[in-house]
C-alpha cells in the first residue's frame, strides 16, 4: 500500500482499469506508421489515424466502464465493490478462505456478490463475508488476501481457523477402533 493511499483514509484500493491502456492502439499505430516510413512502402495515413482513433475511443469506454463496475475500495467506515457500498458496521465476520481440498463448495461461494454484477468478475476472486443480518454475500478483489487481510482489520475480528480436526486427547481410540 502506497502512503498516499494511506494519508487519504482508504486502506485498500483496486482501480478496475487504468487510463494508460487507452494509448496502446494508437502507439501500435504510430509503430506501424514508423515501419511503413522505414521501409518506403506507402503510407496509410488516414488508416492509420482512423484506427488508432477508433481504437482509443472503444478502450476510454471500456476504462470507463472497468472503474466503474469492477474497482475495489476499502475506507475505515466502508467497503466498496463495484457500484456497492457496503458499510463495515453491517459486516459481522470475515469466513476463511475456501479449503481447495474440499470436495464441496462453502456455502458462501453461493451467495450473491457485492456490485451489480451478476457474480464474481473476471480474474477476481471472491471473499465469503457474513453480514450482521446473518445472510452472506461475496466481496472480491484481484489481490484477495491483501483484501482480507484489511477487511479482517478493520472489523476487528481475529482470523477465523480453517475448519481442521483437533486432536482429543480424551480419546484412546482410533477410527477403526483400535487402541492406541
């Protein structure tokens, strides 16, 4: 986490697209305009200039489009995923991690995700979150563990244990009855 991020109050942050992507079709453009000068064949001017426009115009929507509904912030008061914000006081705990032994699915994989997106988005992974009013829903972020690791803060809750057996030492036998 960056200081700046730090000294303006959000203690996590995930922008959902970044505005450098616009200029890479029209610096393939100029590159291809480059090779074409170099080599002496016909310039493409209007070609050239045309794409990398229209290029750059379909990707500043889709930066829009990628800020709006798939960043990620967390404050000391909120969480945000998307269009939705979710205030931490509403948040009752932070479930554990999904087990990738398990063969079934926790039940918090089935809950609805946060944002107006109809599930998880892309290359993101989902964080099971049990809300005050007992129900559970799904935060997500590319960068999860950082994202759980602040949340987990910020509600003040200890980490919750994976579900592991504990050794009883009251108990003498083991699964096939047999003495130890």
């Amino acid at each position: 986490m960056t200081e700046e991020l730090a000294d303006s109050g959000v203690l996590f942050a995930e922008p959902g697209a970044r505005w450098r992507t616009v200029a890479y079709g029209p610096i393939l453009c100029v590159i291809i305009l480059i090779i074409e000068m170099s080599t002496g064949s016909s310039v493409h001017w209007f070609a050239l200039v045309f794409c990398g426009s229209l290029i750059a115009m379909f990707v500043v929507l889709q930066v829009i489009a990628g800020q709006r509904h798939v960043s990620v912030e967390l404050t000391a008061a909120t969480l945000r995923d998307g269009t939705e914000t979710l205030p931490l006081t509403s948040i009752d705990a932070v479930l554990p991690e999904r087990d990738e032994d398990a063969w079934d699915d926790e039940e918090w994989e089935e809950a609805r995700a946060l944002g107006e997106l109809t599930g998880v988005p892309r290359r993101r992974t989902g964080i099971g979150l049990r809300l005050t009013d007992g129900s559970l829903v799904q935060a997500w972020a590319k960068d999860h563990r950082t994202l759980r690791a602040e949340l987990t803060a910020a509600i003040g809750q200890a980490p919750e244990p994976a579900d592991e057996p504990t050794p009883d030492t009251d108990d003498k036998h083991s699964e096939n009855g047999v003495d130890r």
